[in-house]
C-alpha cells in the first residue's frame, strides 16, 4: 500500500461526494455545517487567549495612577480624578480630567481633553444616555458631549467610560481617588503573582470540560448519512472494488465534507466574530479584531478536523461488511464488549488518584496528567453510552404502536442514537463536575465583609474636606430612601502606629454608635468598650497634645495637633453601621477644631425602601450631585476572589458558546435521521399510520437515549466531581440543586431541538414521499 493508492482512492471519494447527485451534495451539506459549527466553536477558542492579551493591554495603556507621592505641577502634567460609578448593575469607568499644560499626555481613544462642563464618551455610553433608559444616568452626568473615544481606549466594545472636563482638582490630590501625571500606562513593568493551584485546576478542568463536547460533534458530524453512503459504496464492490478500497473511498468522502466544514467553519467563525462586537456576557464584551485566532493553533484545528474525519470513518466501518449485493448492517450485530469501555474511565481515574489530597498548600497540580485523566473520564461516557442504549433498549417491553416503532428502530441502530446524545452527555458530565467544584472551594476565595445587608443597604463616602453636614437632609429626601445616617471620620496620630478615630455626627447619628447619657451640640465624649481601648488609654489624656493626620491617604499634609481637653463625657461603643464597634472620640459638628474639619471624611449609611424601583440609582444621583467624586457601594455580606469570578464568568461564557452549538448540532443530526428515514416515514403514512402516532414515536427515540445518557453523564459527572473535590482537600459534598438544574438544562435543549425538528418531520410524512427518479 502506498500514498499514491491512497490519495486515488482519497480523491475518488472526493469526487463521488461531489458528483454523486442530490443525494451526495446534502450529505456533503450536512457534514460541512455540523463540521462546521465545530470548527467556529474551535477557533474562537483559539481566539479568546489573544482577546483577553489584548483587553489587559488596552487596559495597561490607558492606565492613569501611578501613586506618586508627589509631583510637581508642570506643562506636561494632569490632574484626574476617579468617578467611577454602576448603573443597573453595569460598571461605568469614568474619569475628571484637567491638564495643567500643553504638554499633559493625552490617553489612547482621546484626540483633546474635553473642556470643563464637557464630555468624551464611549460608544454604548452616548447610546444609553440617548435612550429612554439612561434618564436617571443623565441628570448623574450632567456634561454636554462633545465626542466619542476610540477604540484605543476602551477594553470592549460596549464599556461604558467617560472622561469629563472639570477645575480646581489638584486640591483633592490624594494619590488614591485623585492624582497628578505626566504619563499613562504603567511606570514600571509588573510581574503577576502565579496563580493558585485550586484555580489553576479549576482553569483546566474547564478548558477540557467546554472542548470535549466540540470534539465529540465533530466525530459524529462526518457520519452524517452513513447508512446510505454504505448503501452506495455496494455498487463499488459489484464493479470490482475490494474492501480496503471501498473503506478508502468512504473516507475520501468524509475527507471533502470535513474539508468543505473548515471553509463553513471558517465563515461561521467571522459571523460569530461580528456578532461578538455587539454581545455582552457577564459584563464582558470585545471588538471583532480582537478575536484572532493564534495562527499555530488554527493551523492545528485545520489538519486535526480533516484527520480526525478520516480516521473516525475507517473506525466506524471496521464492523461493517460492504458486499457487492449490500450492506450487512441490519442483520443482529454482535454485542458490544464492555470491558474495554470501561477502562477508559478507570484510566482517568488512576491518571487523577495520585493527586488526590494535594490541596493548594503541597505544591502544583501535574497539567498533563488532569488534562489526561478529565479526558479519559469524559471520553469513557462515549464509550459507555452506546452499551448502555444497547443494554437497555434490549430490554425494553411492548407498548403503545409509537413506543413500539420507536424502540423497534433503536434496536436496530442503537449506535446512531447514542452518538446524536453524545455530546449533550459529555458536556452535561463536564458541567456537574464544574459546578461541584464550583461549589465546593468557593468557600476558600469567599470572605466576609462585616457588613449587614439587614440594617444597611448602600455607604456613600464622601471626599475629605467635603462639608457633609446637609447630607443627612438631602439623602433623606431622596426617592427609595427610608433613612439616612451620616457620620464623619478622621485619624489622630500617636507615637508609632497608634492612631485613635475621632467620629463626628449629630447627638441621633453618634447614638448609632455609642450609648450615650445626655447630648447636645457642642459636647464631645469618650468612647470604651470596643477595638481601640489600649490606643484611647494611651493617646486621650487631657492636655496631651495629638498630631492630626493630614495625609489624606498617600500625600503627606502639613503638620496639625489637637490638644485633647478635660471633661470629655464616657459613652459606651455599640455595633455601628459599619458593622465594628470602635473606641474613640466622639464629636458634635460645633465641637470640631478648624483645623481638623478639612481631614474629616463624611459617610453617609443609607436604608432603603425596597418597592421603590431603582433606589440605588437615585442614591448615587444624590451622591455625585454632592460630591462628583464620591464612592458608592453596595453592601453585601460576602465578597469573592476576583480571579475566582473572572474564571467563573468566563466559564459561564464558553458554557453558554458550548450549549448554542449543542443545540444546532442535535438540529443537524435530528434532520440528517429524519432525512435517512423519509421513505420509511412515507410507507408508514401510506399504510395509514397517524401522524400523530410517528411523531410521538420520534419523541420516544429521541428521549429514551437522552434519558440514558442524562443518567450515566450524572453518574460520571458525580464522580468526577468527587475526585476533583478530594483533590483540592475540600469537604465532598453533592450540590443536587446543580445537578439537577444541569441535567434539566440538557434536557430543555433536546426538547427544545425536537420541537424545532416537528416541522420538517411534518413535510416528510406525506405518501409523496415514495415516489423516487
């Protein structure tokens, strides 16, 4: 045998795919779109990686504090300021500018700065402050806009961001919120901490877990039309062609219509790419260009498609027998062998028990050896599957006409069946390891913040100087308000690193945290009883003289020093708003010295009426109107890793690109089975078979092997979700929630591929349907 033989009989195969009539050319169709869709999932794949790159270094480059402790003002500096804020969920990057010279270095996106009162927006952001939705926003930024940054400057394509005129900011220089610059972009290169292992795992298990579904289809999708190609190839038999040549030719066959996939796969990826400019997922969007793939790996995807077509139609055809009067396929095949299909996931499992226990403290996890063992594990539900079907339809008893004709033709081709539920099985599997995993070490990057949801919604922070005393009255009258508490804070300074908080509120805001007897403006008390008492018993003493922190943050401030009086009433430190008790001075607004009242911040803790619609937009509208600079948060309980919820997001997005491409391959599969079927569905109509009978029989076919797979993908999801978890040395625990809503969710997509197949199935059930050339 030589490359010769075997590129003849490739290219004969070629040509009968493309000259074989209508019959040839729709499964070479059907090939090259289910190939197809596979290969667009591949590439854009292989694209994320530099999409990514590309975001982090459009981010670095528009990059604008560099925490310089101080800089001089000059003709190529510029203060800016953060006014980053959130509008229904959505993050809105927002920056105050004011150059102090010609030279002041523009950002990427920018052509000028704008002028005070004015605005250069993104994009999305000039859409929705033009929509109806963005009227809140509006009367947030009340600049006129004046123009549109480039793409240089933003990391997606629907980032909202802005960046607005404004004056007199280099009194609010704290080298934190606000700062001055002569460059952007970081000042020195910075060397990212390694991962941790857990997430490096996690990061694996679900490149593996989102790529073998893909691989899957794609297997399945050159053998589109198979039993009438073998049905074809008995003619080459009965004019001289023997088995191996036959073999041959069938995978020339299969060879152009993976070869015709890669160009549909090729255009389905640039249509993706396009639509991915106007999608966002998680709060991740890209630009188009953004999305390219890397050359080495779309040169992989090019040659393995092709080969892979190849080799998995030789193997599909080593059991069959192509004769020069037929095809023995129909008669009953031997049973399939069990032992060598479980090895698969028992391999998989020796690959993974040696890491069993390693946890994030005792070293890396080996990436060939998880990679291998996940792949093994989800390859052995393809293994298992199609013995499952075959056991089990075996088995099956008498019924309804419908669940007789359905389990009749799964008898019969229990194979076909098994491989069109394949790649829902695997990725069913993949995901309920996923979200056990998931599950279980979220615990490990969740904190908790101290702060109580119950009591307090949202905490407005206001700019050090800011006079906050009219903030209690403004937020209070604010729309989804209920009450509003306002305090002051500030740092005296000791010896070393003692420090003692001076709060400063009202006789109502102080009772929120301090039991105190008798109070009026103009009294000033001694707080005991919470975190600070060694600081209070060493630093309040009466007449003892105490430096005033003026560093507002990272800028050292001149010197000031508050002399501490006698008669400083006792009260008693309670739970604040803030979620600490803390020992310290407290102070009335009349009560603070002049030279304390510029280094005191004011946080205004705000309760609101949940059945107003968008209380928190009206809050940070009243907010910005203050203090243009202000920060608004959200409170919450618990706080996540932001490294773990960037691999969550980005999970949640290959999961969501995974299921979209499920769903159109069980489309192409159902109607390439519909298509096989169509003058069997004929006859039966002829003889006067209910339409309503077939269709249920086609629900039955298609739900009995998805029923099977659902249940062996959860056994092996269970377990490899168990594995991972001991693993990573966390608590085993089984999220039957999860497990459940992924099995429901594999199940909505069949359902939803069926319903979508009932029209065609229709068409195909008409006597006319015998009638053939």
């Amino acid at each position: 045998m030589n490359a010769r033989q075997w590129a003849r009989d490739l290219g004969m195969g070629a040509r009968f795919a493309f000259t074989g009539g209508r019959e040839g050319w729709v499964r070479v169709l059907l090939t090259a779109v289910g190939v197809g869709l596979g290969v667009a999932l591949l590439l854009l794949t292989t694209a994320i990686p530099n999409a990514l790159a590309t975001r982090n270094d459009r981010s670095e480059a528009r990059a604008d504090h560099t925490f310089v402790s101080s800089r001089p003002k000059a003709a190529d500096t510029l203060v800016i300021s953060d006014a980053d804020s959130s509008y229904h969920s959505k993050d809105i990057r927002g920056r105050l500018v004011e150059p102090e010279g010609p030279r002041a270095p523009v950002p990427p996106g920018l052509s000028r700065y704008p002028a005070p009162g004015e605005m250069l927006v993104s994009p999305e952001l000039k859409n929705l402050l033009d929509s109806g939705d963005g009227k809140l926003l509006r009367e947030r930024l009340p600049y006129r806009i004046v123009g549109t940054i480039g793409r240089s400057g933003l990391v997606g394509s629907r980032e909202l961001s802005y960046y607005a005129g404004a004056k007199d900011l280099a009194p609010r220089i704290d080298g934190w919120r606000t700062a001055r610059i002569n460059t952007y972009g970081p000042e020195q290169k910075t060397t990212s901490d390694p991962m941790n292992p857990v997430l490096l795992l996690l990061v694996l298990v679900a490149f593996v877990v989102l790529l073998m579904p893909v691989a899957v289809f794609i297997a399945a999708a050159v053998r589109f039309g198979g039993e009438r190609r073998d049905r074809r190839l008995a003619a080459l038999r009965l004019v001289g062609s023997d088995s191996r040549m036959t073999r041959r030719i069938a995978a020339g066959e299969a060879l152009t219509g993976s070869l015709v996939g890669l160009v549909f796969g090729a255009v389905f990826f640039l249509l993706g790419r396009q639509l991915a400019g106007s999608v966002e997922i998680m709060d991740v969007s890209v630009f188009p260009s953004d999305l390219d793939p890397s050359p080495e790996l779309a040169a992989l995807v090019a040659l393995a498609v092709p080969a892979a077509a190849v080799l998995v139609t030789l193997f599909a055809l080593r059991g069959v027998v192509i004769e020069p009067l037929g095809v023995v396929r129909t008669a009953k095949p031997a049973r399939r062998r069990l032992w060598w299909r479980l090895l698969l996931p028992l391999g998989g499992l020796a690959m993974l028990a040696p890491m069993i226990g390693q946890g994030d403290s005792n070293g890396d996890f080996n990436e060939y050896l998880v990679i291998g063992g996940v792949m093994l594990l989800l390859i052995g539900v393809t293994a298992l599957l199609p013995w499952v079907v075959e056991a089990v339809v075996a088995r099956l008893g008498p019924g309804s006409v419908a669940w007789q004709l359905a389990v009749r033709r799964l008898q019969l081709s229990s194979g076909s069946a098994a491989r069109m539920v394949n790649g829902i099985a695997v990725a069913v599997a993949g995901a309920i390891a996923l979200q056990m995993l998931f599950a279980g070490i979220q615990g490990n990057f969740t904190k908790r913040t101290g702060q109580d949801p119950g009591r307090i919604q949202m905490q407005v922070n206001l700019s050090q100087g800011i006079d906050f005393s009219p903030a209690a009255k403004k937020f209070s009258a604010t729309n989804g308000v209920r009450e509003a508490t306002v305090l002051g804070s500030a740092e005296l300074g000791g010896e070393g690193d003692s420090t003692v908080l001076v709060t400063v509120g009202t006789c109502d805001n102080l009772r929120e945290v301090a039991r105190l007897a008798s109070c009026r403006d103009g009294d000033m008390f001694l707080a005991r009883g919470g975190d600070g008492d060694a600081e209070v018993a060493k630093l309040i003493r009466p007449g003892h003289r105490i430096r005033i922190d003026t560093s507002q943050g990272r800028m050292p401030g001149p010197k000031a020093f508050w002399t501490v009086p006698g008669g400083l009433k006792p009260a008693r430190a309670i739970v604040g708003p803030n979620g600490t008790t803390d020992s310290g001075v407290l102070m009335t607004p009349s009560a603070v010295p002049a030279r304390m009242s510029h280094v005191v911040g004011g946080s205004v803790f705000v309760k609101l009426d949940d059945s107003v619609k968008d209380a928190h937009e009206y809050v940070r509208n009243t907010a910005a109107a203050m203090d243009p600079l202000a920060d608004t948060m959200v409170w919450s309980s618990t706080e996540r890793s932001q490294q773990f919820n960037s691999i969550r997001t980005g999970v949640f997005v290959g999961a969501t690109c995974v299921l979209a491409l499920i769903g159109a391959s069980l489309l192409v599969s159902q109607l390439e089975q519909l298509r096989e079927r169509k003058k069997l569905l004929s006859a039966l109509v002829a003889f006067g078979t209910r339409r309503r009978t077939l269709s249920l029989s086609v629900l039955w076919q298609t739900a009995i092997p998805i029923a099977l797979g659902l249940l062996l993908a959860s056994a092996v999801g269970l377990t490899l979700g168990v594995v991972l978890l001991k693993m990573v040395g966390t608590t085993v625990g089984v999220d039957w929630p999860s497990v459940l809503a992924m099995a429901g969710v594999g199940a909505a997509v069949v359902l939803a591929v069926t319903l979508l197949s009932l029209p065609p199935l229709l068409r195909l059930m008409r006597a006319e349907g015998l009638r053939t050339e």
